[in-house]
C-alpha cells in the first residue's frame, strides 16, 4: 500500500506551522493503515517521508528501526533515533548518534543490487606491465560539475607512459560532454563520455580504479565491487557526511581522498599518477576494500527488522 504525503517544509511561522500540519495528517494517515495491514513493524530510511509513519508506529507502540545510509545520523533519524526499537547502520561509525543510543545501534551495512553484490566474488585484477588501464569516473546525483570539468584535463595530464594505456569511461554533465571528449581526443586517450551509465556493474567488473563522489551508495558498492577509488567528497552535503562516508574506505587503504576545496587539475593528477603507476598498491587498495564491505547488507537488514517484529 502506497501513502501519498503532503510535503512537511517550510520557513518562517507559516511554513512551520504547515510543516506541522502535514506530518500530523501522514501521522493520522499512517495508523490507519496499520490498522488496515496489521504492521508488525515499521522501517524508516531517513528524509521526512519516513517521520510520520514512524511517529504513528511509536505512539501506537509497534516495533520500530531506523536505517541510516550515510556516516553520520542524517536530520529526521537524528530526531527520532530515541525514540525507535533499532539503529541500523551502513558504516562501523555513526556520526551525531546521541550517546543514549548507541548501545541500540547495530552495524547492518547498505543493500545493494544483486549484480553489483556478484562483483564481491571475483577476483580483481590489478593493470598489467604495459596493458590497458581502466578508469571509470562517476558524477554522482549532484554538484558534479567540478568532477566533469576537472577529471578530464587531470587524466590528460599524467605521464605518456600511464596516459597512453588509459581507457576511460566517464559520466559528464550534458553541457560538458563536448568539451570533455576533446579534452580526451586531443590528449590521444580512448574515453566514452555520457550524461548516464545503466550497465554499471558491468564497467565496474572492469574499472582498474574508480574516480568519484562519496556518496552512502557509491562507497557501499566500491567496497562490495573490492575496487580502488579516488574520492571527492561533496562538500556541501548535509552534516558533512560524504566526507565521513569516504574516511570508511580512506582509513582501510581502500580509496584517497580530496578535499573539494584541495582539487585542481595538479592535485588529482598527483594522486592519479601515484595511484596508477602501482599495480601492487593497486591491489593492496581492492583488498583494503573488500576487508570493509558487507555484501550481505540486505539479509542482515531483513533479519534485523524480523527481530525486530518477533
């Protein structure tokens, strides 16, 4: 059963006050479905959707739990996280989580799709000695104009020996695209630019390094994918947690990260070149990866929330 929810946002007194007045409708909304379907628990994944439901099941005593994506608690879980039976978390540090309820947090991990979860079980493949090197950069959902205007010049610029081994696949903003393409074809490397990849497994099954965001999925599927990364962390996300997401994969070895503010053309090409012109570290980097990926997320999840309701 799906419930249509009036959005609950506003500014000033107004806004408030029909902020209010919509969750305190989803919240009416929400018990009478339970009554309808006889909930027996009642799962929220962050973003004020989830509110209502969640106060409905607190106020009507149902099992509750919470999944949090991200590092850090994100606004509504940080609100309701007192309140609710279970905390699960994607990564081994929750950020923001008050003290009083940490001892209900349970690390579970992200889910992620059945084809990126095979990757966990193959074996990967650092670039041999004169062989092709394949770098997968991905913009991620927002602000990845930087990503697109900075990571083609940078590639350009690393060494004849590693640029002319590249091989490059890269989504780019649609008013980039152009300027990305002849950035690569003037540097005589093999690129494939597109506002959108839907194979993704497929070219992360042959990515010998991953150049992107940190958002909650992008680090989740590089763990369970075992693949090297260079990060950019977001900087304007909320609370920072593209930042504390990366540091899950930075402090295991498994990615290097830039600061927003730090990246220019010369400081991803000095990653870059470091980075790929050591097969070995490459290596060390997947298995660093695959030691903090947790492909069975979406079991744990399942069995937490029938825990939850038994």
């Amino acid at each position: 059963e799906r419930l249509a929810l009036d959005a609950a946002t506003g500014r000033g007194p107004i806004g408030l006050m029909k902020a209010g007045l919509a969750i305190l409708k989803g919240v009416s909304q929400a018990k009478a479905a339970f009554q309808r379907t006889g909930a027996d628990v009642v799962v929220g994944f962050g973003g004020y959707p989830s509110a209502p439901a969640l106060l409905a099941a607190v106020t009507t005593r149902r099992p509750t739990v919470i999944h949090e994506q991200n590092a850090v608690l994100g606004r509504t879980n940080r609100y309701l996280a007192p309140s609710v039976g279970v905390i699960a978390a994607a990564f081994p540090t929750l950020g923001r989580a008050p003290d009083k309820v940490r001892d209900r947090v349970q690390l579970v991990g992200n889910p992620v799709r059945p084809d990126i979860r095979a990757l966990f079980d193959r074996a990967y493949a650092a670039p041999t000695d004169g062989g092709p090197i394949h770098v997968l950069v991905t913009g991620g959902s927002q602000g990845a104009r930087i990503l697109s205007e900075t990571t083609p010049r940078a590639l350009a610029a690393l060494p004849e020996a590693i640029r002319n081994r590249l091989k490059v696949q890269q989504q780019s903003r649609p008013e980039t695209l152009e300027t990305a393409r002849q950035i690569y074809l003037d540097a005589g490397i093999e690129a494939e630019v597109a506002p959108f990849f839907r194979d993704m497994a497929d070219r992360l099954s042959k990515a010998h390094l991953v150049i992107g965001r940190a958002g909650a999925s992008t680090c989740s599927e590089l763990a369970v994918a075992a693949l090297p990364s260079v990060l950019i962390p977001l900087k304007i996300a909320m609370d920072d947690h593209q930042t504390l997401n990366a540091r899950a994969l930075s402090e295991a070895g498994a990615a290097k990260v830039i600061a927003e503010d730090d990246l220019t053309v010369e400081s991803l090409t000095a990653a870059l070149t470091a980075t790929l012109s050591d097969p070995t570290g490459l290596a060390a980097m997947s298995s660093a990866a695959r030691s903090v990926a947790i492909p069975d997320a979406a079991q744990r999840l399942a069995d937490l929330v029938e825990a939850a309701a038994s």
